[in-house]
C-alpha cells in the first residue's frame, strides 16, 4: 500500500471486508428498523447489500477519494479500554455536601486541583444532587473525575460562565457572544491555557483558541518535513533530534497565494480552483492547518506517526512539526449528570454560557456517560483531538449546538450518544442546529446515534473528511455558518447509514453539495426551505449508493468496519 504501517495488510483488509459484510455490528442506539422504515415511508427493508464503494475502500483504505480512514479516532486510537486511574480522592473529603444547596464547587476544584499535584488519578463524587456556582475545571493531565453514574450524581449548575468569567465577544466582530460555541461549566483544559483564555476574555482581548495560544504564536519549529502523501503513516524529516516515541507535536500546513491547500482539502479539481476564496477571511483565519498527532517511533530521518497522514504534504505549503501549549491527556469525566438552572433559551448567537462539557487543547481524553441538561450548549471540542465522548445524551428545554466541534478539532470519536426532544417550547429568535463540525476540523465520527431534533450542522469553515454513521435523526434543525468562513464541506465527507425519520433533507443526502463525498444507505428525503446550493462548480465526484433505503447497507456502521479492518 506504499506505507511503513505493518498494522494493516492487504490479506487483513480484504479478509475483514467479508466478515464486516456477512455480518452487521449491533446498534446500541437506534429506533428499531421497522420503526425507521414505516416513519420514513420506505416499507420493509429489503435484504443486506454491500455498497461497490465499500469493496473499493478496502483496497485503498488511506487515500480512498471519498471515504476517509477513520479507524483511529478516538482516545489512543479508538482504544476500547481507558486508563484506570487509581482512586486518590473523595471530594466529600473537600467539603462537599450533596444536599443541593450547599456550594461544593470549590471543594470539587480542590480535590481536583490536588489528583492533578500528586500526578493523577480519579476524584470521586458520590450519589446525590451537588450544587456548583462555578466552572467546575480539570487542568492537570492524568486526573479523572467520576461520578456514581448518571442516574446516580448531579451536578447543579445555578450560574453561567458570563456572569461568573464575563462577557466574551467574537473576534470577528460584531455583537455575538462567544459563549454560544465555547466553554464549558465542566472545563477540560491545561490549566496555563485556561488561566491565558480567561485573562483574555476579561481584558476583553479576544483570543485564539487552539493549540498555539491567544495569538497563535506560541509554538517553534522542530524540523521541516520532506513532500509525503496522504494516507502515509510515515514521514521524512530533516532533523529528528528533538523528537522523541511517545511526543505529541503538531504537523502545521500553511496556505500559499493560490490557496492550494484549501483547494486540496477540497479534493481539488476544477471546483475548488475557480473557487474565490480571497474574501473568506474568516476561513482563512483558521489556516495554517494545525494537525496533532504522537510520534510512535523514530529511526533516523524517518518518522512513524500514531494516524496516517490527513492530508499531502507539499513544500509549498512550509510543512513543520512544531512545539505547542503544553496538553491536556489522559484525563475524564465520567458518570454524573450536568443539569443548569432551567432559563429560556436565548436568541441566536447571544447564549450567555449555561453551557455543559468542554475539552479544548486536549489530546487522548474523553467523557462517559455524561447527561447535560438545560443547556445553551452540550459538549465541546474546541481544539480538541484524539478525543472520545461516549455514551453522552443532551436533554432538556432545548440547547443552541448540542454537540459543537471547532477550531481545528480533529480524529474524535462521538457515539453512542442522544439528543432528546426539547421539554419546553422554543422561544422566537432562537436555533437548533445538532451535530456541530466547522473550522477545519478533520476525521471526526458521529456514530450510533440517535437524534430526536437536530440536524448535521456542517458549519461553513471548510471541514473536511468527517463521518456521520448508523444514526436516526428527526432532521428539524437548521445549519447556520458565517458566508465569510467558507464552504459547507470539504473534500470526503460520508453519510453512511442514516436514518431520517421525517425525511426532510437539510445535508442530509450531500451528493450535490459536498465535494468528493459518500451518501450511503440513507432513505428517500425532500427538500424544505433551506435549499443549500454547491459551493463548488461543476462535477463534485461525490458517490450515492443505495438511496431510499433503510438499514440495509453493509457494513451497517462505518466506523466499527474500519475498526475491524484494523485488528
């Protein structure tokens, strides 16, 4: 396959494509196919088929044109199994009282803050309501804290993050509030990278959020690196003697004048290059494209990475692996519920923070089994990476992104995860979207889903070869995205295996709005008000097979195929 990945064979990816195909992954998280189909109007499903574009990926898994590899997103690599930190610390120990009045907020952050200076482990929080009156934050690497379950362990959050950080306006001006795509009342950050933002958002000097600081200029370079493909797990280096097994680094692309790395993260063609893209300044704000990834081995020159390669390297495009912000990893949040006092929802793009879980500059962290309720907004990937929420569910009097993925996140892995109905009614001038990717965010899966409102919110900021797999989705919500930041879609987005249930488009079926894209097995849907045109001209080389179909296609869950193909 022209790489240096022993992992995966030829013999292993073909003798994987048959059993993946023979038998289907069970779903955890779906409506019945019976139910799917009737609500959809599709009758019956008929008999398993497997897709003639599946029988390509396998021959091709990392540079398929339309289907990307994400067989590794996720904590270390989609691991099944986490880190099991030992149990250091109790957080009644602190002063904690689940009685729902008493503030045990900075009896939570201590007994955190204390897991992160013995060098980790997991923090405990019992049965019972505690109330929080303020972010609840998680700054060291290694430290996990652990509820008695979501049933079990409540978190009651009376204030939001306006009033308890302050307001945060767009860097890009205007009247938008911030807190409608950032933050969390439960924050995974490093602390220094926490303690930078809010200093920021105080003095009202709005920053960056990524992996290279307020201003993106806290990084050095490394080495330069030598022209590679795509799908290359193995790259050549001009120096590695400050690199080491086992270090993260950031692989950083930068655009050139004739946006050819755009245009590549398009597909490249025709369409992408008669594409202007000079006036898309807040796009081009989001380059140059900051990749996280671990060394996994180092023999002279060359470099074996953790992830094959997201995109070529092209000298044009200066590529370096470079220093960044010291990381977030290895830590969690598990078992418990995040229920805000219930306020109205605010309109469109004033949220004032009563927002859920956060992880930003984090890398091989995750969130398990983690109820938000009466959010502004669910969880966030904010410059996140390698990251894993399973197991999440977003419930209440309705939220503004349930999930939001920005900023550069790439290689997460979000399944098993719910969206419910909304309890109350949503008030004028408020939005829905769903399932939020934007900002050149790359390689992301949504996976065994189950959506009772929402839509797949691609964003505009060109984000490029993400999965939406085995979902059910009763598409109600609507995407959004500034003109300024681009296209909807980069190049090889997938659609694989969706279940819309009140069969209403909305980037849903993405065959002639999404270049070199994949819509497999979805049912029959039909336009409604927000008509999407291409932003691309011409012959997009996007594949749809089995349309108006429910359940059918095999594999029935893309990411666990690929997942198998790995083993």
């Amino acid at each position: 396959m022209g790489n240096a990945y022993s992992g995966i064979t030829r013999r292993t990816l073909l003798a994987g494509a048959v059993t993946v195909a023979a038998g289907t992954t069970a779903t955890a998280a779906t409506v019945t196919t019976a139910a799917a189909s009737t609500s959809a109007g599709t009758g019956a499903a008929p008999g398993a088929q497997v897709p003639a574009v599946w029988h390509e990926f396998t021959r091709s898994p990392f540079t398929h044109p339309q289907i990307p590899y994400i067989g590794r997103a996720g904590c270390r690599g989609g691991a099944r199994r986490r880190p099991r930190r030992r149990v250091v610390l109790d957080v009644r120990d602190f002063g904690a009282v689940p009685d729902g009045t008493t503030d045990a907020a900075p009896a939570i952050n201590r007994a955190v803050a204390a897991a992160g200076r013995a060098g980790g482990g997991t923090v405990t929080i019992p049965p019972g309501t505690f109330r929080i009156d303020d972010v609840i934050r998680v700054g060291h690497s290694g430290v996990v804290l652990r509820g008695a379950g979501s049933a079990r362990t409540t978190l009651y959050a009376t204030k939001h993050l306006t009033e308890l950080i302050g307001a945060y306006g767009s860097r890009y001006g205007g009247d938008k509030s911030s807190w409608s795509w950032a933050g969390g009342l439960i924050w995974l950050a490093p602390a220094a990278r926490w303690e930078s933002l809010v200093a920021a958002i105080r003095a009202e000097d709005w920053p960056f959020e990524g992996w290279t600081g307020n201003r993106r200029d806290k990084w050095r370079t490394l080495t330069t690196v030598e022209p590679a493909r795509q799908g290359s797990w193995t790259i050549t280096v001009a120096d590695a003697a400050r690199l080491r097994p086992g270090a993260l680094v950031l692989l950083r692309l930068a655009d050139d004048p004739g946006h050819t790395l755009l245009e590549h993260m398009s597909g490249g063609g025709p369409g992408p290059e008669a594409y202007f893209w000079d006036d898309k300044t807040k796009l081009t704000s989001y380059v140059p494209y900051e990749w996280p990834v671990r060394v996994t081995r180092v023999q002279g020159r060359r470099i074996t990475l953790e992830r094959p390669l997201p995109l070529d390297v092209r000298p044009e495009w200066d590529p370096r692996l470079t220093t960044h912000v010291p990381e977030l990893s290895d830590s969690g949040v598990e078992g418990l519920t995040l229920e805000a006092v219930e306020t109205p929802q605010q309109p469109h793009l004033l949220d004032k923070g009563y927002n859920g879980v956060t992880l930003q500059c984090a890398y091989d962290c995750w969130v398990d089994d983690v109820t938000v309720r009466h959010a502004d907004n669910g969880f966030g990937l904010v410059a996140a990476s390698a990251c894993t929420l399973r197991r999440t569910r977003v419930e209440g009097r309705g939220s503004h992104h349930p999930y939001f993925c920005r900023e550069g996140s790439h290689d997460n892995l979000i399944e098993d995860f719910t969206i419910g109905r909304r309890t109350t009614p949503a008030p004028s001038g408020t939005q829905l979207h769903g399932i939020n990717v934007e900002g050149l965010s790359s390689y992301n899966v949504w996976s065994r889903g189950v959506m009772e409102m929402g839509t797949f919110d691609s964003h505009r900021g060109l984000p490029f070869a993400n999965v939406r797999t085995d979902i059910t989705v009763e598409n109600n919500g609507r995407h959004g995205g500034d003109a300024s930041a681009g296209p909807l879609f980069g190049g090889r987005f997938t659609h694989w295996n969706i279940r819309v249930t009140n069969g209403r488009a909305g980037l849903m079926k993405i065959d002639r709005l999404a270049p070199h894209s994949a819509t497999v097995g979805i049912n029959e849907v039909r336009e409604f008000d927000q008509i999407d045109v291409p932003d691309f001209s011409g012959d997009l080389r996007s594949r749809l097979e089995l349309y108006g179909t429910t359940d059918v296609v095999r594999p029935r869950n893309l990411y666990d195929a690929q997942r198998e193909l790995d083993r």
